[in-house]
C-alpha cells in the first residue's frame, strides 16, 4: 500500500522503487488504485493499467489531471536514492515526481472549489497506438470532460503551453546491387543515402511564436540501416527522420514539408501525432495561469495535451522535474521542486489564487 501522508519527496522514492517500464505497469496501477479507495471520497474506475479517479462535489467547473505511470526502460538507476536536496532514479523526473504531486493532492484536498477527475495512465512513452490515455478516450470518454486539463509533465516548475506535433519516417536511397570488386556495375545506396543526411545536415528548422510562446522544430536522422555482406554493393539503404514541428503545422502539412525538403527520395511516414496550440486566451486555462503566477514557455516535445485540444479541452502542461534530465541516466529531481509544484497546484485547486 502506498502510504500517501508522505512527503511529495518520499512518495515520489516510493512509486520510482516500482518499476513500471511501458507494458509493465500493472503493479503500479494495483498500488495506485488501492491508495485512491482507501481515501473513501472519491470515485475510482480500473481501466486496463489506468487509474481514474474523480470527486462529485457539484462545483461549477472541473479540472483534471493527468499523469502516466509507465518510464522508458531502467537505467541502472533504479531503487531510487538521494544525493543532497536532489531525489535520483527512473521516472523522478518524468514523471514519477508528478504523479505523487497527483496523489498527494487526491488525498488532502477534500474541499477544492472545483471538482477534480485524476488519471493515472499507461503506455505513455511508446507509440501512440498504446497510449492508455487514448484508450481511456475511446471507452471512458465521459471521464476527461473538464474545463480545464493539467499535464503533469516534467516542466522545471513553469508553466508550458501547447506541445510540438511528431512524426517519424523511413528515407529510402534505393541502388542497385553488386560484387564489390565489380563496383562499377552497381550503384551504392549507402552512398546514396549519404545525400539524404547531407539535406538533414543542412537543413535550418523554423521558429515561430505562438500566444507569447516561441517553438523551435527539428528534423533529425535518428537511425540508419542497409548493406547486404562484406563483399556486396547494397541496393537498399533506410535512414529514419524525426520530424518535431509547431503546432501550427498539421500531421498533414507536416508530412507533406519533410516530402519536400526530401525531394527524391522515398519517404514513407511510420507514425505521427499532431501538436497543440498553447490555447492560453481560453478563460480556463488564463485563470490558471494568472493563480500561479508563471510566465508560460512553449513546450519542447510532444504530450497529451495534444489530445485534450482535439476534444476541445484546455490543456496546459506542468509538473516538477528537469525536462532535459527526462531519459537519461542520471534523472534526478530537486525534492523542492515537487513540494512547490504542491504549493501552487494546491492553492489553485483550493481557489486561494482566484
């Protein structure tokens, strides 16, 4: 059982110590489910690895947030452990560190002025046909009805508007196919490939500022594979692009911009998920900002606010941890960022800050 009168500090050690890689989230969500009906005031649904959760206090407006379970896989960093005022270990910073800030409020806030729907979710940090939040959408769509949705997404403590669409593809340099002591009958599609990346490596992605905030996009060789054998000229060559692109962009005009910077080449897109505008001049989603007090930032990178905007929804992202530090070995979050993020989201939901 997940003992939720602890700090934001020691929960957040407590839920990294379960690991909950993507598609192994089951224990997690067993620990999260059993916490939520053990505090009696709330509503809670089981929906595959996904916790819902929701108070029915008749308040004029709803908020919801958001957090996924699943981490992307460990790292050598897992139990958690602590180094000074910074908390190390998978998921401390994305996004672990937000889900105790989730279940923490869940348990103190038995008075909020507006009623809240919380969503434990699975499957976040692998391709979007996956996402428990999707799946949450399709057959529980009567619980993401909010006025307003947070992501508690790692942010550094600031308030993050909107997110970049994705898309990835496959550049294909096809050759022909020969001895390699005869290379002259063939034509080498690794060379030939070798001008798809010389494009990439030239490209200057645009930036453009959007309600105050300023996304930068990227494209980006992220994989390459070809050859046949030692002595074989290959005749097939893959190189594997990610495209990271404003949310003024559509997936559409999105793939259409990488068929032109690749003019020539074979591209097929693989996978793909719009972006979403910041949205910040929607009253909800203004009225948080101005409770907190922060300066919204455009967000690097994609997350479910994107789905709460194709339903209509203000959505803004912010959590505790280091989004750079997000992945890598050394994640780590400073344990007073995630009482902080406490702070404000507790006077917000309180309505203190109105």
């Amino acid at each position: 059982m997940l003992d939720l009168t602890l700090g934001g500090a020691e929960l957040t050690a407590a839920l990294v110590d379960i690991p909950s890689v993507s598609g192994t989230e089951a224990t997690l969500a067993d620990a999260v489910e059993a916490a939520l009906r053990e505090l009696g005031h709330l509503e809670v649904e089981r929906t595959g690895d996904a916790v819902l959760a929701r108070t029915s206090l008749d308040r004029d407006h709803r908020v919801l947030l958001a957090g996924h379970l699943d981490t992307v896989p460990i790292a050598d960093n897992v139990p958690s452990s602590v180094e000074g005022d910074r908390l190390y270990g998978c998921g401390t910073s994305d996004m672990k560190s937000g889900d105790a800030v989730m279940l923490r409020l869940a348990a103190t806030l038995r008075d909020p002025a507006y009623d809240v729907t919380w969503i434990f979710y699975d499957n976040e940090e692998v391709e979007s046909a996956r996402n428990g939040l999707g799946r949450v959408a399709r057959t529980h769509r009567h619980w993401l009805y909010a006025d307003l949705a947070i992501l508690m997404e790692p942010t550094g403590g600031q308030v993050e508007g909107g997110c970049q669409g994705t898309l990835r593809a496959t550049v294909t340099a096809a050759g022909k196919r020969a001895h390699s002591a005869r290379s002259w009958l063939g034509d080498n599609a690794i060379h030939r490939a070798g001008e798809a990346l010389a494009v990439l490596s030239a490209y200057r992605p645009r930036t453009i500022e959007i309600d105050g905030c300023e996304y930068r996009e990227g494209l980006n060789a992220v994989g390459i594979h070809g050859g046949v054998a030692g002595n074989v000229i290959p005749d097939d060559c893959v190189v594997e692009v990610n495209f990271r692109f404003a949310p003024d962009r559509s997936v559409e005009a999105a793939s259409e911009h990488l068929r032109e910077v690749l003019a020539g080449f074979d591209v097929a897109v693989t996978d793909a998920a719009p972006g979403a505008l910041p949205g910040l001049a929607e009253p909800a989603a203004a009225a948080f900002v101005a409770a907190v007090g922060l300066m919204p930032r455009a967000k690097y990178g994609w997350t479910d606010v994107s789905r709460f905007a194709a339903f209509g929804i203000p959505a803004v992202n912010f959590g505790p941890g280091d989004p750079n530090l997000a992945h890598t070995r050394e994640e780590h979050v400073l344990m007073a960022d995630i009482e902080a993020c406490e702070r404000l989201l507790s006077t917000y939901l309180s309505g203190a800050g109105a």
